[in-house]
C-alpha cells in the first residue's frame, strides 16, 4: 500500500526569520495616526463647547441641541431658562446649548 500513499516528511526548520520591531513600529504609527485623526479634534471640539457654555448669559439668543431656538431669562449652574415664545419658558441644560446667535435673529425668524 506504500506506493498509493507518500511519506510526508518534515522540512528543514527554516526558523520565523523578521524581526518584531516592524510590527512594534507600524502598532506605534496606528496610534500616533488616531491621535492626530480622532482624539486630538475631539478634544479641541470640547474645549471649545465649554468656552461656549462659560460665556453664556441673560438675554443671549442661543439654539438647543434639540433645535429649540430661544433668548436666555436665567443662568444656573447646570440649567437655563429660555424664552421660546413670548410668555412661553422652558428649563434646559446647560450642555445642550449647541451655538450662540447673533443678537436679533429670533426677532427676524
């Protein structure tokens, strides 16, 4: 029956050969690539909401993150009450306030 089945026989050990720094280098390359892609812009996109948040106050014309567009009658330490109507107040925090108007854009809308 030997000559309907060869032998396999092993090869020669022909050993890994590379080394690991180029796994190591192009691992380092990734990150220092999603540091400058994502972290870093996400970062200076917070930096600026907060900027945002601190210069908020009375009677500044702001839009929601909900599209809610309104004049600020109170300024609280989490939460504002905008004016969305004449007579008509709502409570929102503060972290939803996505962009300041300028002055007198409620009134041309």
């Amino acid at each position: 029956m030997d000559f309907l089945i060869s032998n396999a026989y092993a090869q020669g050990g022909g050993g890994q050969g590379g080394s690991i720094i180029p796994t190591v280098l192009m691992v380092a390359v990734f990150f220092v690539f999603m540091y400058f892609m994502i972290i870093r812009p996400q970062m200076k996109r917070q930096k600026e909401h907060k900027k945002l948040l601190e210069s908020l106050d009375k009677g500044s014309e702001i839009v929601t993150a909900g599209g809610l567009a309104g004049r600020i009658r109170e300024v609280g330490e989490n939460f504002l009450v905008v004016e969305i109507a004449q007579g008509t107040e709502v409570r929102v925090q503060k972290s939803s306030v996505t962009s300041v108007v300028p002055k007198g854009t409620l009134d041309a809308l």
